[in-house]
C-alpha cells in the first residue's frame, strides 16, 4: 500500500468515526432513515402510477 493509499484510509475512518461519534450524529442517523423511507414511498408511488396509467390505458376503449 503507497502513502496515499494509507491516507486516504486513515481520512475514512476518521470520517466514519465522526459520523458515528461526533456532533450531529443522531441528527445525520435520523436523516439517512428519513431518506430511505422517503425513496421507498417514490419508489412505490412510481409503480403504483405506472400501474395505474396502465389499466386506464388497456381499459380506455
């Protein structure tokens, strides 16, 4: 492994143990939940659009 690899490895987990540890912590846990929780309501409200266009359009004549 040369320097910058090792650096780069020591910057990340710096970064990860600040994300565990340090100020905002909770906050950011909170946020990334809220995140996936919103994607998978998009996510779910895309389909059931796309279905929904779908039986109009077959069902339309």
């Amino acid at each position: 492994m040369d320097i910058k690899e090792e650096f780069e490895a020591r910057v990340k987990r710096l970064e990860s143990f600040i994300e565990d540890k340090g100020l905002g912590s909770k906050q950011l846990k909170k946020a990334k939940k809220l995140q996936r929780s919103l994607n998978g309501i998009i996510f779910l409200g895309s389909i059931l659009t796309v279905a929904g266009i779908t039986i109009w359009a077959l069902n339309r004549d």
